[in-house]
C-alpha cells in the first residue's frame, strides 16, 4: 500500500500513462445537478462541505486505538472517485476558473509535457488571485500546493488520516502500474460512508 505526499512548488512528476485521459467523465451527484453559471470569492461551493469533512473524521477514527491486525481493511478502490480534469501549466489562473466552472468541478490536476505537476483547488485558486490581485497569471508562476498520491489497494482509513493531518480535501489515485485513474475527494469518502449509515447519522 502506498500512500505518498509532494514538496510543495516541486512537480510530482508522475506521468500521464493510460488509462489516464485528459477528460474522464464526470459523475453527477444527482438529478437535480446543475452547471455553475458564475463563481464569487463568497462562493461557499468551493468549501469542503461539513458532512463530507465529518465522514473523513470518521473514516480516520475507525482506526484510532485499533491494532492493524485487528482493523476493518477498506481499499480505496471500494471507493467512487472523482474524473481527472487537467490543465496545463501554462494556462491563466482566470482560465482554471473557467475550466473548473466548465467542468463542474472543484480541482483541476496541473500537467506539463504529459507529467503531473500538482492538484489545484478552487479555494487555492480564489486565495492566489487574492494574494497577487490579478487572475492573469500563468499556473507555472506558481508555487503549486503539496498534494498526496495513493494507489487503489492502500487503505481508505489510512488516507483519510493523511488528509486531515495536511489539511488536504483530495489525493491522487494510482493504479497498480502507478497510472492516475482519478481523485479521491472528501465527497468519495461520504458516498461511501453514507451508503453504510442512514444519512441522519452524517448530522
């Protein structure tokens, strides 16, 4: 099981290789999902919402105390992930707004040459136009932010502890030839959580 965590502003070098693509398919949260028609610094759809963060609490806790002989194993391939949007580096911040409004997203995976360089969010979009007051600069000025990688048998609990204890709300998701095959986020962690316990349980 391989859990792992970039230097942040240092490119993760992980290449493209199938069966990543440069579009996956998005998956709906429901019937009623809607496209986002514009996007504001008080935009709260750009927040980890609480239930999702709860459910990765809980995920991480199941394993507090418990010896890993003794620990329910979950592969994070039990898991639904989240399609790989990419951008490339030398794109605008103002256009992974665009991109991840187009998309219907809120992380975009910055590329370069086919090479994986780091995960953006739109919170860390929104906070860099803020610092630099222009949206006009290129993704490759940046010092991108450190992001974890994980391959599908590592444990679900295992990463959730990973992410609270960084402060990261999504990791890269490996497969076994070290191939990206999507986004582990706060919300794959819900869906899997909420089809376990009746939602009342989620607050």
């Amino acid at each position: 099981m391989v859990i792992h965590i970039s230097e942040p502003g240092r490119p993760g070098n992980i290449p493209l290789t199938p069966p990543a693509s440069r579009r996956s398919q998005p998956i709906p949260d429901g019937p009623d999902a809607t496209a986002k028609t514009s996007v504001t610094p008080e935009d709260e759809t750009y927040i980890a919402d609480g239930q999702s963060h709860r459910a990765v609490e809980a995920y991480g806790e199941q394993s507090e105390g418990v010896p890993d002989d003794q620990a329910s194993y979950i592969p994070l391939s039990a898991l639904t992930s989240e399609p790989l949007y990419l951008i490339e580096d030398e794109e605008s911040l103002q256009s992974a707004l665009n991109q991840m409004n187009a998309e219907q997203t809120d992380y975009l995976t910055v590329i370069n040459d086919d090479t994986i360089l780091g995960i953006i969010s739109r919170r860390w979009v929104f906070e860099l136009i803020a610092e630099q007051g222009s949206a006009e600069s290129p993704l490759k000025e940046a010092k991108l932010p450190s992001f974890l990688y994980a391959t599908t048998e590592s444990d679900a609990r295992m990463l959730a502890r990973r992410m609270l204890a960084n402060g990261h709300q999504s990791a890269l998701l490996l497969d076994a030839r070290q191939a990206p095959v999507g986004l582990i986020t706060q919300r794959s962690f819900l869906r899997h959580y909420a089809a376990q316990r009746p939602l009342d349980e989620l607050g």
